[in-house]
C-alpha cells in the first residue's frame, strides 16, 4: 500500500516562507510525475507545481517565481519551496503523485494535504 505524508505547512506572516515535504513510502515501483496541489476554502482544487523523474518543472501562474518544487528521487520524496507568501496562498496543499507499485500500474496517489495559513 502506498502512502504520501506530507510536512512543513502552518502559519506564517505575509512575505514569509515555508518548505513543505512530502514522502511517498510502500512498495513503490517508480514514480513518474510529482506534484502539488492546493484547494482554497470554496474553491477549486488547483495545480501549483509539478516535476517529472527528470526534474522539469511546470508551475501555476500564481506561483511563479515564488515557489520551486524539488524532487529527490532516491527517497521518493518532494519539497515545494515557497517565498514572499500572499494571503492568497492560504490553503490545504495535497502531494501528488503518478506512480507504479509492484502490483498496480501506472496511476495518481494523493496525501492527505497540509494547511497553509498565510497570515498577520
């Protein structure tokens, strides 16, 4: 069974930062995509950011430039750095994750997400 648990959300001050971690764990195959979701308090669930096994990178337009997705592939783990946080970003961010196990193909897996809270 797999699981992604996530780490690094909380409170900060406007123009703050925080990293967020998220590690994927059971018997996991190879992970395709990694990524980062977030869903604001009445909206839609959106993308943030996401990295393929290679690094490549996409972002959503609000984050760009403030935010940078890692990944370390050797611990099946990614981190989302962000910078110059908005009250805007307050939200639940889940990990995401397009991965095979030894007995599943190819298909997403969600953490249970890690609240955000951007504020004075």
């Amino acid at each position: 069974q797999v699981q992604l648990v996530e780490s690094g959300g909380g409170l900060v001050q406007p123009g703050g930062s925080l990293r967020l971690s998220c590690a994927a764990s059971g018997s996991i195959y190879s992970i395709n995509a990694m990524g980062w979701y977030r869903q604001a308090p009445g909206k839609q669930r959106e993308l943030v950011a996401a990295a393929n096994y290679g690094g490549n990178a996409v972002y959503g337009d609000s984050v760009k430039g403030r935010f940078t997705i890692t990944r370390d592939n050797a611990k099946n783990t990614e981190y989302l750095k962000m910078i110059s946080l908005k009250p805007a970003d307050t939200a639940v961010y889940y990990c995401n994750a397009a991965l095979e196990t030894d007995s599943t193909p190819l298909r997403d897996y969600w953490g249970n997400g890690t609240l955000v809270t951007v504020s004075s």
